[in-house]
C-alpha cells in the first residue's frame, strides 16, 4: 500500500465527519479554524483562500465576543474621541435599545435581518423612526470600528435600511390668515 505524500505544515487538513459533511482544520492567531463543504475539492478551495486570508493578515477573530460585551469595550474606547454629549447619546442607545435586545448575540454571528427586526420592533413599540435612526447610527458606528479592529470581516448594518422619517406637509398661511398674523405682530388687534 502506498502512502500518500502529507500535506506541508500550515497547510491544514482535511477530512469527513460522520454525517458525510467535508471539513477543512487550519490555525490562525493559535487558535483552530474550520472551514466547511459538501465535498473535499469545494472544501479544499476554501481551505486555501483562508490561509491565504490568515497569511495576509485579514483574520478576523471576534473571540467569542457577544454584542453587550463588545459595545461595552467600543464605548470605552470611544470615551476620549467624541463630546461629551456624543459619548452619552451612544451609551443610553446601547443601555436601552441594543443591549436588552442584541447583548447575548455573538458579535461575529449578527446578521442584517436581526438588525432590520429590531427596527421594526422599535417602531411598533411606538418609537419614531427619528429614534429608530438614531439607533442605527449607533450601532453603524459601532460595527464600523469593529471592522477596522478586524473582529468582523463586514459590517452588516450597511445591508439595512433604517426607517425613513415621514415629511411633514407644509400648509402655507392663506392670505387673511397672513394679514392677521402682521397685524397681531405690529400690535394692531383690531383687524383680528
């Protein structure tokens, strides 16, 4: 029986389990990494573009971070960067609105439906859609920075539109509506 030439080390390795799913192990940051398919060929293209990813630096490790975790340590590390105001506005969002809903999330698992669930859900406690931006921009803020720390490899609060506030109709002043109106701001109550 001839022996099959072993992969180079770092390369990874590949094998099946026992429910027929193809499996891909790698090591990236110490840790082991896995990538999935439905066959050895699909799984080892994966293998390769990953530790290719690893090799270049672009592995994104959340470690195992949870969303009310992860905001915490963004507002801490925000804390000196923005006014004042900016910081608490970002703290009472998270406190309020993100944490009680989004905090046992891992962060690297949050996906746009659960963000677009959470603004329909603000909107149908009574929330305006103001409020329900204002959110969004939080929480935007907030998964862009966790990008550039390369926890995340994307932001998915780009693929979510926040709701739109309604415009406000305009009615103008009829014309007598005007004349009593410059009347009553010259003083002239007469003409009211």
């Amino acid at each position: 029986m001839e022996d099959k030439p072993r992969r180079p080390k770092g390369s990874g390795s590949i094998y099946t389990r026992k429910d027929g799913r193809v499996v891909g192990e790698y090591e990236a940051n110490g840790k082991k990494k896995y990538v999935y398919g439905k066959t050895k060929k699909d799984v080892a293209a994966k293998l390769v573009k990953a530790i290719a990813d690893r090799d270049a630096g672009l592995v994104y490790d959340s470690w195992k971070l949870t969303m009310g975790a992860y905001l915490d340590k963004w507002l801490d590390a925000i804390r000196d960067t923005l006014r004042k105001r900016t910081v608490q506005r970002h703290e009472q969002v998270a406190r309020l609105h993100l944490k009680p809903t989004l905090g046992k999330v891992k962060l690297d698992r949050l996906n746009a439906l659960q963000l677009q669930t959470l603004y329909r859900q603000k909107l149908d406690s009574g929330l305006s859609p103001r409020t329900v931006q204002i959110i969004h921009a939080t929480l935007y803020k907030a998964l862009k920075q966790a990008v550039r720390w390369q926890l995340i490899p994307r932001n998915v609060a780009e693929a979510v539109n926040p709701p739109k506030a309604p415009k406000a109709e305009i009615n103008p002043l009829t014309l007598a509506q005007a004349k009593s109106l410059l009347s009553a701001a010259r003083g002239d109550t007469r003409s009211c």
